[in-house]
C-alpha cells in the first residue's frame, strides 16, 4: 500500500505546472493499471476528525491540512515485493514537488493474532 | 467540523497506534482481536465496510526530487497507521459513530476519520482556479 503524505503543496503550482501533473499522474496510473500493478486508489477530503479514548468520547477536528505528514490518499499496489513497490513509488509524478509516499506491506493476518500467537508459544515453553 | 456533512464517495477510518498492545496480556490481545474481527465482519455483512487490512510493521518512505528511500514511520509512534477500513455511509455522522465502536480505543488507538473524495483534490483545485480566472 502507498499512503501519500503530504501538506496541501499543489496550492504552490500555477495552473499549467499543475495541469501537466495531473496528466502525468494520469499516464503513470494508468501504465501501472494496464500492467495489474495498481488497484484504483482513493483520495480523501483534507478535512476530518480524529477519535480517541474509551468509548471513543473524544472526538477532535483534524488531522489539519497544513500538516506535512498528513494523508491526502493511498494506492493499492499488487506487487511481490516491497522493492518494486518502493521503486514504483519512488517514479511518482508528485514527489519533485514535495510530500512523501510511505511504502507498507498489507497484512495477510491481523499483527495482534501473531503477537498473541507468539505469547501463547512463550507461555508453553516456560511451562514445559 | 459539520457532522451532519453527506458524502456519497464513503469514508475511511485510519487506526493510528502500534504499541498499544504491549500492556496486554495474551488472553486480553486475543479478545481485542477477535472483537475487532467481529466488529469487521458485522459491518461487511451490513454493507458498511466495503474494504479493511491490517498493515504489517515494515515501512519505507519515499520523498523528494531526489526520490530517497528511509525507514519510517517506527513501528513505536503513536501515530504510526496499524490499518483501515474503507466505509460506505452516507454520512459523517454515521462513520463517525462507527469510529467510535472500535475496540481498541479503551487501549489506546485513536481512529482518524476522513470523508472520501470524488475527485482527486489537486484537480478540484485546478477547476476552482479556473473559475476565478474567468470570473
């Protein structure tokens, strides 16, 4: 999966720097689709809220937009490895521009199942 | 922000927390599990979760013109992204309300809900522009 990660940096480009991103990101994704690497992909609103605590009762507004970390969308990829996946990231239009692309392999089995799993194999050797 | 905001393209929610399972002992770790399967399974059976995966600790960043590659974000920030669900509810009320059922929240992760866009907001933003141009 690729999350993009990014403050609101396209804000900068003029309208022809911008147009001739979105072309290029269009061709890119669509070489990647054509080839079955790429699964469409979403962008989110640059608004929303964060929920916290028991019951969730804190509900606060933001991440906030001018935040550089913030998520602005994802890819799936369908690839072996998390090299061609970072090689496929790394030829993203969009990042001479600024932001970053966080790179993370999608589990096939929730990590608490497997922490559990690997508590439960410690507990039976200490008691064997 | 408006909660009562319609989206018709849905909602994600971004768990956020990766070392929130440490205080707990194997017996508590498995019942957060199997709630949080429960709770995934209800939701798709409801046709409100259309799509959801855990992400596995391992993680690269990509930036720059320089296209460099570093680890990051740690498996140990509170803000690192365990998972997601993608959710189909009209509105943000109600992914909200979904949010907060998580099972992990009385742990310790925070759920990020975001609306979904129709659009990719770099073209949204080309349009408005264009608008003011011809104004």
């Amino acid at each position: 999966m690729l999350l993009y990660r990014s403050d609101e940096w396209y804000n900068r480009l003029s309208q022809e720097e911008l147009q001739k991103l979105i072309n290029q990101n269009k061709a890119w994704f669509e070489r990647l689709t054509g080839q079955g690497k790429a699964k469409p992909g979403r962008a989110l609103e640059r608004t929303g809220v964060t929920v916290s605590g028991k019951n969730g009762r804190f509900v606060m507004d933001g991440p906030f937009a001018e935040s550089k970390e913030a998520i602005g969308g994802y890819l799936t990829l369908d690839v072996e490895t998390i090299e061609e996946a970072i090689a496929i990231a790394q030829s993203s239009p969009g990042l001479a521009y600024g932001g970053s692309i966080e790179v993370r392999p999608m589990a096939d089995e929730c990590p608490l199942d497997v922490r559990a799993r690997e508590l439960a194999r410690e507990e039976q050797l200490v008691n064997a | 922000m408006n909660m009562n905001t319609q989206n018709q393209n849905g909602y994600m929610l971004l768990f956020r927390g990766n070392d929130w399972t440490k205080s707990l002992s194997p017996e508590e770790k498995q019942k957060v599990t199997d709630q949080w399967m429960a709770w995934f399974k209800r939701l798709t059976d409801d046709g409100k979760a259309i799509a959801g995966n855990p992400l596995e600790r391992e993680s690269k960043i990509v930036s720059g013109k320089n296209r460099v590659v570093s680890d990051g974000p740690f498996a140990e920030s509170k803000e690192a992204i365990g998972g997601y669900f993608l959710l189909d509810v009209a509105s943000f009320d109600d992914a909200v309300a979904i949010a907060r059922e998580c099972p992990g929240l009385p742990h310790g992760v925070q759920v990020e809900v975001r609306p979904v866009a129709g659009e990719c907001p770099i073209a949204s933003e080309l349009k408005h522009e264009a608008q003011f141009a011809h104004a």
